[in-house]
C-alpha cells in the first residue's frame, strides 16, 4: 500500500511540475492544405518517434518544453506529446 501512495505522490509532483512550466499559448499554423495538413504529435522529440495524434491549423495548445525545434506541448483534453515547432506560432 505504501509504494502505491508513493508511486501516486511522485506522479501527482511530476504532473504538477510539467502543468507549471506549461504557460507559453500556441496555435498551429501554416500546415500545407495540399500535403498531409495535419501535424503529427509524436512519443518524442523527433521523426524517429512514432505519432500518437495528430493537430490541424488552428488548434491551441500550451507549449510546456523546448528541445531544440520540438516542443512538448499540452493539447485537448490533457494530453501531451512532441510536435514540430516551425508550425507553432505563439500569440
């Protein structure tokens, strides 16, 4: 019982601390509307990662991390994943 109120501690304060340093609004734009026109959201910062999601122009999300031009962003419904920063233009 101990590792289980543990384990929800750690991940409640690890949560919490990606929520806080997510305060950057973001909209995506400039998706092709020839080619894919989507955005994929990937498991991480990079094409070698697989997709999980997808965004289209005009979407809103909260950039929560950079790492070079990915950024970890909180999307709908609570989500998180990796998405390719030239398509994410801060307000």
């Amino acid at each position: 019982m101990k590792k289980i109120a543990l384990a929800l501690i750690l991940l409640f304060a690890t949560t919490s601390t990606i929520e806080a340093r997510c305060n950057t609004v973001g909209i995506v734009k400039g998706l092709d509307y020839y080619g894919d026109n989507f955005l994929s959201v990937r498991t991480g910062p990079s094409t070698r990662y697989s997709a999980k999601d997808h965004l289209y122009n005009g979407d809103i999300v909260r950039i929560c991390e950079w790492n070079g031009k990915w950024r970890y962003i909180r999307y709908s419904g609570g989500r998180y994943g990796w998405v390719y920063g030239k398509y994410i233009r801060t307000r």
